[in-house]
C-alpha cells in the first residue's frame, strides 16, 4: 500500500501534509498489521453517538460524515474522505463518542483497536510513540481551528 495516500492530514496543516507521512513502507505495513479492514456500503454508520467503540479509523476509500446532535437538529460537522481518520478522541479516553459518523459513499477503513495499539506498543514502542505523537498533533489542530471558529478575532 502507498503510504502517501494512507495517511494524509487534513489539508490545512503543517509539514509534508501526512499523517504519519515520515513511516518507511515497512513501518506502514508494521502499523497496517495490528488493524483490521471494514467497509460500509453509502449511508451505513460506523460510529453511532453514545457508542463505545474506541477505534482508531483510518479511511482508506470513500468519505464519510461526522454529524453533532443536539436537542433541536443534527448538523453535520465535517466530511472526511480517503487518508483522514475519525474515532481520535474515544480511542485516546476510552470515552463513549459524542457524535455520529456515516458513509457518504460505499467507504473502506482500516481500524487500529486499543488491544490492537497495545500489541504494537509491546512490539515496535518507538513506532507505537510516533503514533500518539502524530494524533495529539491532530487533535491539536483540529482544536485550534474550532477554538478559532468560536469568536473572530478581536471579539471577547
């Protein structure tokens, strides 16, 4: 697999633009060996709110939606699609997820799962470390550019 379009950031981010862009095709079929493929024909979630799935995904094909309910509507937050991941936070805290992700189209994932991440830990710690490293990145950005979005500059 093409690590080049395995792990790419968010296109408003820093650096090579890659998530975990700096792996050998080695490291990335190391990382690729602790997670297990799914697909989700159009419209099917893969995260319902309230779940406890705390995988990390990793879209492979196709996009996806994440969608914030509240009391009056559902609103859609984001579209993902090939190269973003989703389930960041619950697969950090262990936290039942807060939104909902569905298939835009038919979509593919690679899922890395805690006992998962656990078992790469155990055998390639370095390559497990990188691996945090890279989605507090993440996380980091994609806090940053919310924060952002909550007053326009110069408002208190």
């Amino acid at each position: 697999m093409d690590s080049s379009a395995f792990f790419q950031y968010p296109s408003d981010t820093e650096g090579n633009g890659r998530f975990l862009g700096d792996l050998r095709d080695d490291e990335v079929r190391a990382v690729l060996s602790y997670t297990l493929a799914r697909r989700y024909p159009r419209g099917e979630q893969a995260i319902r709110e309230g779940d406890r799935e705390n995988g990390l995904f990793v879209i492979t094909a196709g996009r996806f939606e994440v969608v914030k309910c509240t009391p009056y509507k559902a609103s859609r937050t984001t579209v993902l699609q090939a190269g973003e991941i989703f389930g960041v936070l619950s697969f950090l805290d262990h936290q039942p997820s807060s939104t909902y992700v569905r298939a835009v189209d038919d979509s593919e994932v690679v899922v890395l799962s805690p006992t998962g991440y656990d078992r790469l830990r155990l055998a390639q710690p370095q390559l497990a470390l990188r691996l945090v490293l890279h989605l507090a990145r993440i996380v980091s950005l994609r806090f940053r550019k919310h924060e952002s979005s909550l007053t326009a500059p110069g408002e208190l």
